[in-house]
C-alpha cells in the first residue's frame, strides 16, 4: 500500500503534470471501510485520507470449460549580585523520547510448502526439494498453511477451492522470499480462479499474456474474505483484469499494479465488481493502460453479465488511476461507494468516454468522492448522464482538488452535475480548467434536482459556473470566484453574465467572493489559502469539521495545528 504525506500528493500531481502534454491556461502567477461521516477531519495539505480495512460496460461472463460457473543539564551562568550565592535556573525537564511505531510481525505459518519449476510433485515439498505444480501443492495445503513460489514461469490455472481457510488461519499462495514467479495462462480460464474463503495471494506476475483470461475471479458465495497483495497483473484481452462477481464478497486487492488489459476500442478494465457481490476493498494500487476503466462497477441494467441486487460497499482508496482509454472510475447501478484519497490523470476522451477521472450514472446511490486529486482529464467529474430506471441520488463530492484540465478538443470541465438527486458539492478547489469549473442543469434525462453547491474555490477557470434550465432546487453560496484575466464570467442558460448579473438573475450566490484566493503556492502544488486569503474563516457552517473560527473555502484547512 503506497502511503502519501499530506502535501505529496498535490506536489507530485504537480510534477507529472509536465508529462502530459495539457492544454489548460494558467492565469495566476503566485483498516475499517467504514462509511464517510459528514463531521470526519478536515483536510490540511493536500487531500489526505484514513485508512480503512477490508470490510461498466458489460463484461463477458467467465467461462470454463470444465464448470458450470466462473538532553544533559545546563552549567548556572553566575550573575554579579551582592548576595553571596546566585540561584541556579531550574534543569529543564527532558523531552520524552517518542516510543517507536510498532512493526507488523511477520506472518507466521504451521507448514510451508515450497514449488520450483526445478521440483518433482512426488517430492516432499520442503525447500530443498520442492514440489514442481502449484497445482500439486494445492492438493497438500491446510489452513494456516502457505505455499511458497520460487521465480520460474508456471503455466497453470490457480484454482483456490474451500479448503477451510479461516480469518486465524487463512490459505497462503506467495512469492518465495527474494523470488520472482510468474504464473501464464493454461488455456482461456482465469490464471487464478478463487471460489473458496480466506484465500491471500501475495507478490506474484500473472501475466494473461495476451490471452483472454481474467487475471484473477473471485465468484461464488465461496468467494470471501480473499486478498490479492503486492502482486503485478498484466496484458490481457478479457473484459477486465480482475473480476468480483457472483456473490463473492468482503475482498481486499492492495498493492498491486494492473496494467495492459486491451481489447482495443472494447471495454477491458482494470478492476470490475458486479452485481449481486458486496464490501470490496481496493487500496494502494497502481491500475493503468487499460482499455476500459481502471475500476468499475457495473449494475443489472440490460447487457451486464448479472442480474439482480446491486454491488454494495466499494471503497477506492489510496490509488493512482491514470492513462486508461476510458475512465478513472465508473460507477453504475451500485450503492454506498467511497472514492477517497485518489490521485486520477490522465483520461482523454474516445469514442465512448469524454475522458473523465469519474462517472457516477444510471441509478447509483450513496456515492462519495473525497479527497482525491484530480488533472489532465478532459473532465474531472461527471454525475448524471445515461439512466434505465431513477437518477444518481444521494451523492457527496468534498475536498476535493481538481486542476489543470486538458484543452483543446477535450471538454476541459472540472465538474458536471447532470439529471441526478440530492447532490452535495463542498469543499473543493477547482483551478485551470478550460472549459467550465462547474456545469449543472444541463441533462437531458430530468434535471439537476436539489444541488448544493456551498464553500469551494472555483478559480481560473475559462467560465465559472455554466447553469442550464434542467435545474430545480439549487442552493448555491458561500464560494470565492476567480479570473486573472478579468472577471469572472458565468453562463446563464446560454447567456454569458457576470457575478452580479448572475446573482440577481440566477438569486444563487448571494454571499459568495470574487477575488483571488492567494494560494500558498501552486508551481509546487500546495492549494492551501495563504494568510492574507479572503478565503480563509469566510465558509459557511455545513455541520463539517474545521479549525479556525469558520472553516475555509476550498478543498483544505490552513488553521489546523
């Protein structure tokens, strides 16, 4: 898991961002996958993020051929005085020496079964002589045991049954100490294929290799608490790399890096979770080049792969999602999904994607995106759009940091609010994107239906706020403006007008700032309001955490200690 100070983030967005060739102006010079809680910490350098534990486009169902489903004192310094003694000063106390942060132990096992390409299955499985299938070791392996991988290409199919794992005791399928192991497909069925409970594979290539198997399936109501950690998943031409499906459930996939899955212009993602699964983690991973999504979760509407109850309880944590052909994330019909901590680049539009770091649509619900860093997207956020049955609803996007969009032919938007339900827009910061910092009421499938949209920082940006007539129940106020090149520019169902024009027109806005935020200093991507900000103590009361004596508008807090 890639673990990220809390300006990092913002500074190293800063340096890749040289690598992608953007278009956007630059005006200003100067462990528990918990549910998000309204009142949680606020940010203080760049989007920072708790750490959580384990808990669309249609994919091609897995198919199998061979089954049915897939310091010391100080010397007195003598002052000349009539008295004969002088006082010496009081020894200072000693600072307490900071007690050291605990090591994880290392897992420990009842048996290690060792496997070399080198090896013979009718050896004894010991390190000196190893077993030559993992296959084979399959056969032999017992709860809270573990089967070590010594570097060598294993062409086999990894199939994890119930072997009666438990939580004490899991089953353990690793990389031998110093190893590299690879394990290449053995016909078109998944190279790891998970139907059992407590299964963890750790630090091993799957390399599909081209073929059209998924790197790893987890499926079925066998499939849970399983763990895919530090591994490398790659080059493959199914409907994604790794696949939850089935009822398959509480899943973490930390660690790894997912690249390469491509079926040209068709949908090969990153990650895919499907309807019916639930309580799926995916935390510190480097997922990209891939020709769909880098996660998506996908719901029953017509063309999935599975009907019924949608996915419930996805948490994408602590990742970088960049360059896939579509988008960052996309979710579909599935409920209580948390985007937090997130570091998303590099989405241009095709010929299915406008190229955006997020889409939220169909009926998705409970939906919350929070603390990510967004750039060189051709959109960073995009909610509402295409729907069978009711709109997105309930969906919460907060501190977040959006900057530097992608120009010229690419859409340039920080972030779209579209036909969709209770919508909350706070706490972000939004800076040199091309086209719009905002646009709502412009769905062509109901309106932007009760949007709040209170206390971020919209700045620099080629039009500030775009409303179109699909819009009821708007609150909008409390945000700070900003054009460096003049003032701030807003489009009123069609009509450009500025800040008072739009406020007695449009009555949103009412206390809202036009003026520069005074950025700490954005060439090293620090975002944080300067002290000399209008900005800083000016936002409104949202019942959120803050420090200070009112909190800060935009994406982070300058007064926390």
């Amino acid at each position: 898991m890639r673990q990220r100070s809390p300006l990092l983030t913002a500074y190293c967005s800063a340096a890749l961002l040289a690598l992608l060739a953007c278009n956007g102006k630059s005006e200003l010079t100067q462990n528990t996958g918990s549910r998000p809680s309204p009142d949680e910490a606020p940010s203080t350098g760049s989007p920072s993020s708790p750490s959580p534990t384990t808990p669309s486009t249609p994919t091609p169902a897995p198919t199998d051929p061979d089954d049915t489903e897939q310091p010391s004192e100080p010397t007195p310094t003598p002052v000349p005085d009539p008295d004969p003694t002088p006082t010496p000063e009081p020894e200072p106390e000693p600072e307490p020496e900071p007690e050291p942060v605990p090591v994880p132990p290392k897992p420990t096992y009842t048996r290690i079964l060792w496997v070399a390409p080198s090896g013979s299955d009718g050896a004894s499985g010991t390190e000196s002589a190893p077993l030559r299938t993992v296959t084979r070791a399959l056969t032999l392996i017992a709860p809270g045991e573990a089967i070590y991988l010594k570097t060598g290409n294993y062409a086999e199919r990894l199939k994890l049954e119930e072997r009666g794992g438990t939580e004490a005791k899991p089953l353990t399928v690793k990389a031998a100490p110093g190893s590299s192991p690879v394990v290449k497909p053995s016909g078109e069925s998944a190279l790891v294929d998970v139907r059992g409970a407590y299964w963890n594979v750790e630090g091993i290539t799957l390399d599909a290799a081209g073929s059209a198997a998924f790197a790893v399936l987890w499926r079925g109501t066998g499939a849970h608490h399983g763990v895919l950690r530090d591994c490398v998943a790659k080059n493959g031409t199914a409907g994604a790399g790794l696949n939850v499906s089935e009822k398959a459930h509480d899943i973490l996939i930390e660690g790894n890096t997912i690249s390469n899955f491509n079926r040209g212009s068709s949908d090969s993602h990153g990650i895919i979770v499907q309807t019916t699964s639930k309580n799926v983690v995916v935390r510190g991973n480097d997922i990209h080049h891939n020709s769909g999504d880098a996660v998506q979760c996908i719901g029953p509407e017509a063309g999935a792969t599975v009907s019924g109850t949608p996915f419930d309880n996805l948490l994408v944590e602590d990742n970088e999602l960049h360059e896939n052909r579509e988008n960052g994330v996309d979710v579909k019909t599935c409920t209580h999904v948390t985007l937090r901590g997130n570091i998303i680049w590099g989405h241009k539009a095709t010929s299915s994607s406008r190229g955006e770091g997020v889409v939220v649509h169909l009926s998705a619900a409970d939906v919350t995106l929070e603390d990510n860093v967004f750039y060189g997207n051709g959109r960073a956020i995009n909610i509402g759009g295409n729907r069978v049955n009711g709109p997105p609803t309930r969906i919460v996007i907060r501190r977040n940091l959006i900057r530097d969009g992608l120009g010229g032919s690419e859409d340039g938007g920080g972030i779209r609010v579209d036909t969709s339900t209770d919508v909350k827009v706070q706490h972000n910061t939004v800076w040199n994107m091309p086209g719009p910092c905002l646009t709502f009421g412009h769905g062509d499938t109901g309106p932007s239906a009760s949007l709040d949209v209170r206390n971020n920082v919209f700045a620099g940006c080629g039009v500030s706020t775009r409303a179109g007539t699909a819009r009821s129940s708007t609150v909008m106020d409390g945000n700070l403006f900003f054009r460096a090149s003049g003032s701030a520019s807003f489009l009123l169902n069609g009509e450009s007008v500025n800040l008072t024009e739009w406020r007695s027109r449009s009555g949103l806005d009412k206390r809202s700032l036009e003026k520069s935020p005074g950025f700490v200093n954005i060439d090293t991507g620090d975002f944080r309001l300067g002290s000399g900000s209008v900005g800083r103590n000016a936002g409104l009361g949202l019942g959120l955490t803050f420090c200070g004596v009112a909190p800060d508008l935009g994406a982070f807090e300058s007064d926390c200690p």
